[in-house]
C-alpha cells in the first residue's frame, strides 16, 4: 500500500500560462488575437436540512458556472471587434426580427448559430497538448468600449474584453 502522504508525482512541472491555444468557431479573427482567457470557476449549490440545533448542509444538485472571460487585441480593421458585435447585436436584434431568425436559423454545429462551441487548448511546457476544455453552446454577453485617446504618451495597441455564458464545460485529456 503506498502512503499518500509522501507519494512523489509523476510531473513536477508548473502549469505555464503562456501555454494555450483558443479556439471560437465563429470567431475566427478573434481567435489570432487573442491575449488571455480563464478557466472559469464553478460551486455547488448546498441545500440545508433543520434539526432541532444546526442547519446541516449538503451538497446541491445544481451546478453553477462562471463566465468566461477574453481579452484581445484589436486588429486595425475592426473584424475581431466587428465578429463579436454583430453576434451581440443579432441576438438583441435591436433593429428588426430578421436579425435573430438569421442566427437562429443556422446550425448550431458549424459555429454560424446563436451559439458556439469555445475550445480552450492547454499545452505542456514540452509544448504538446495535454487537455481540452470544451464549453458547450457559448454566447457572448458583453463586449468592453473601445477607447480611442490622443494624450496617451505611447502607443497602447487597443484592446477589448469580451465575457460568454455557456451551458456547461467539460475537462478532456489529449
């Protein structure tokens, strides 16, 4: 029987941040510009039985998930940018119906839909693939201003942040 408690691991490398590759189907530039994303945290909601002294908790049955969150950097011709907006703007169709039925009548499996699948490509530090984390049906939700300022010193490239909702994510080896 081995004692956990003095079990040497496998792999004693740190998990480097550098080490990843984003993947939006629909968002095709965005994906090239990309500059940070998260793993999203989770909880479990608990659910609480009375005795006559203490509440005693349990776990839940519903799982809930943060957002995931994208910083980018804006290309000069605004296609990043203009990829998420429109998505945005045709699921409020602020203007006419036919900007919703034009998402919602594409297939959800080629990327074109309300909704798309996002891949998240962890990579080892031998820069090898070792896990996808796959969020199902994801959809923008909000979409940082640009913010253009001629009294800046230098030359600050601009960047956007883009935040998603989704169903679930799963955590898959390679």
């Amino acid at each position: 029987m081995v004692d956990a408690r003095t079990e040497t691991p496998s792999n004693l490398n740190f998990l480097n941040p550098l080490n990843f590759k984003f993947q939006i189907k629909k968002t095709p530039t965005v994906n090239y510009f990309i500059q940070n994303v998260n793993i999203p945290g989770l909880s479990l909601q608990q659910v609480n039985t009375s005795n006559p002294f203490v509440k005693i908790p349990y776990g839940g049955d519903h799982i809930q998930f943060d957002d995931i969150m994208i910083n980018f950097k804006v290309d000069e011709d605004l296609k990043n940018y203009l990829e998420l907006y429109n998505w945005i703007k045709n699921m409020g169709f602020p203007d006419n119906f036919d900007q919703y039925k034009t998402l919602a009548d594409k297939p959800k499996t080629d990327g074109e839909g309300l909704v798309s699948d996002i891949s998240l490509i962890v990579i080892s530090s031998a820069r090898n693939p070792i896990f996808e984390i796959l969020f199902k049906d994801a959809f923008p939700v909000s979409l940082s201003s640009l913010i253009f300022d001629s009294t800046r010193p230098d030359i600050e490239y601009l960047e956007c942040a883009c935040t998603f909702k989704y169903t679930s994510f799963d955590i898959n080896p390679i």
